[in-house]
C-alpha cells in the first residue's frame, strides 16, 4: 500500500527537531530508519501528518566509550555497532545480541533509538536494555531526563515517551572485563523476531560464586523482563550443571508468556527455560 499524504521535515537541530514535534501535538512522529514506521504507516496503523526525520543532527549518531560504560546515540545503526570492533571488549552481550536483529539490509538503516521507542516486546535491544540497567536519555519541549529502561518500557509497543519526546542517547552501565555472559535466542528463521531469547550476565567473587547476576528474557510476553527468581537463585552460589538445569525450570516455572499464532504459553515458558539454560552453559564454559 502507498502512504498516506503527509509532511516531511528533516531539522538540522535536535531543538528544532523537538519544536517541530511539540508544534505537531500528537499528529507529528519522529522517523529514524524507518524499518518499523514505514510498515506501519504503509498499513495505516499510524496515520501521522507530518514525519520529523533524525538523520542529521551529528551528536545522536556516536558511540562513546569510557569507564563509565557505552553511550550509544539513539540513531547509531545495527551495522554501526557490528562494524564498531571496540564493542567486543565494551560489551560482547550488546554485540552478540545485535547479530540477531533482522537481516543485512534493515540492519544497514534500523537504529537502535528506533527500536526502543517501537518497543517491540520480541526485540533484542529493549531486553539488552532491561537486562543491563541501561538508562535512556531524552530531550522534549519541557527539558531534558533520563529513564531507567525498567520504567522505560511499559508494555507492547508502549513507551514512557511523550509526544514531543526524542530519545538522544542509550546508556549501558560499565561491563568488567571477566564478566561471565551469555545470549541465546530461538526464532522461526535467522533474523525473524524472537519466538524466545535470554540475555544474561554474572560477575564471580574471590571465591568463585556468581554475584550480581543479571537474567533477562525477551519475546514471552508483552516486554522484555528480568528474572528476580533465577538471579537469586544463582546469586552466592558456583555455577555448575546442576544450578544451570535448575534455574532452567524456575524460568520456566515463573516467567510469564503469551501465546501467538506462533506458539503456545506452555511452549514459549519451555523454550524460555532451554535458552537461559543454553546461554548460562556458554556463560560458565
Ligand atoms: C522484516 C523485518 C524484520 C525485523 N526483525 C527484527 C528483529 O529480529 N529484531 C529487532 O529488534 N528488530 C527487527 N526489525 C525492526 C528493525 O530493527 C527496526 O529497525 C527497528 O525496530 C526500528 O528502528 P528504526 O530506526 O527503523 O525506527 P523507525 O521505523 O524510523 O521508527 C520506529 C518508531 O520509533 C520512533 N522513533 C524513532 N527514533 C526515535 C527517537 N530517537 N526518539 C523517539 N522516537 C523515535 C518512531 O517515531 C516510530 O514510532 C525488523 C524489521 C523488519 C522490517
């Protein structure tokens, strides 16, 4: 289907960008890569009169990194972060987790700011964000504040955004560097959206134990969650293969899931036990 009419502007500020926004009310919407909004206005889910375009305003198009952790500009592309060879060492989750977000091509436009404000619950970035403690950072007509992602994301394609809001920047805390991680994800097809996917990381003490465990899942329900129930099962204790069948059944035992013409409750809780099994297993191995 074609698009609706509408206006198109493409600001050189990110203050005239949040003018633009304000000015619209609720008829005006941010576009950065366009691989998610354009499907939506192609099948008139959204029915915006005016798009205010991103790509120009330099400051929400880099990647820093420092001990303080990575800041991640919100229109920083898939393929930024996969060609960007210092991500590796910063954070292997956020690299690991980005190889499975959609094919080459959406890769080459799709920005991890577009992602989070679609907020797709099967999305790999939004559970990275949940899973790390990651804050987002966004500038509209009433100011600047920064969102913890847990209150950032608030159900399915559902966001504490206000209208007039632009997400400038994704902060990822600092990642140590003998951090024991892992990411597995389970999809119909490479690059389809999760059916299931668990990001998880620990650090150990002196004595070997996992401490500040961190187990998050995606594609379940209506967001990406942690697991309270699994960290803390994991928390104080050696992670060997029988705590790693065991926190496989707390998952699937307490996560929450739905059901879709893909998969069932029961099957989406099983699947989500196997891939926090599997990423722990590749996480203590
Ligand atoms: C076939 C297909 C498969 C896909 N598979 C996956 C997948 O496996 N995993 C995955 O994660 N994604 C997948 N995607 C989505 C893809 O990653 C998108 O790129 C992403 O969800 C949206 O990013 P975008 O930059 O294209 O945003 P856009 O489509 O431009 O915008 C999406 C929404 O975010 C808003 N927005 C954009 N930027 C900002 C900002 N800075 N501040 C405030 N609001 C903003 C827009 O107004 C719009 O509402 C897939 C897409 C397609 C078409």
């Amino acid at each position: 289907m074609k698009l609706p009419p509408l206006e198109y502007a493409c600001p050189a500020s990110l203050s005239e960008a949040v003018a633009l926004l304000a000015a619209g009310g609720g008829d005006a919407r941010a576009i950065a890569g366009g691989q998610s909004l354009m499907p939506m206005l192609a099948f008139r889910v959204v029915a915006p009169t005016l798009l205010v375009d991103l790509r120009k305003p330099p400051e929400l198009k880099e990647i820093r990194i420092s001990a303080d952790g990575v800041r991640l500009g919100a229109m920083v592309r898939w393929r930024d972060i996969e060609d960007d060879a210092r991500l590796a060492a910063a954070h292997p989750l956020l690299k690991a987790a980005v190889e499975h977000v959609a094919h080459y091509q959406i890769r080459n436009r799709g920005t991890v700011g577009g992602s989070i404000a679609h907020a797709d619950p099967a999305a790999e970035m939004p559970g990275i964000c949940v899973t790390c403690d990651a804050e987002i950072a966004v500038i509209g007509s009433a100011g600047s504040r920064v969102i913890r992602a847990d209150d950032f994301f608030v159900g399915a394609l559902t966001t504490a955004l206000e209208h007039d809001e632009i997400i400038t920047e994704i902060r990822l805390p600092a990642w140590p560097a003998n951090r024991r991680w892992g990411f597995r994800e389970f999809s119909r097809r490479r690059g389809d959206f999760a059916m299931a996917a668990a990001a998880l990381f620990y650090d150990q003490d002196a004595g070997g134990s996992a401490v500040n465990a961190h187990v998050g899942v995606i594609g379940l329900g209506d967001r990406s969650r942690r697991l309270p129930e699994v960290e803390a099962a994991l928390n104080s204790q050696v992670i060997d293969e029988a705590l790693i069948e065991r926190a496989a059944e707390i998952t699937s035992a307490t996560v929450d899931a739905q059901e879709d013409i893909h998969a069932s409750a029961a099957y989406r809780r099983s699947l989500a036990g196997t891939m926090v099994e599997r990423a722990l297993r590749s996480a203590a191995a």
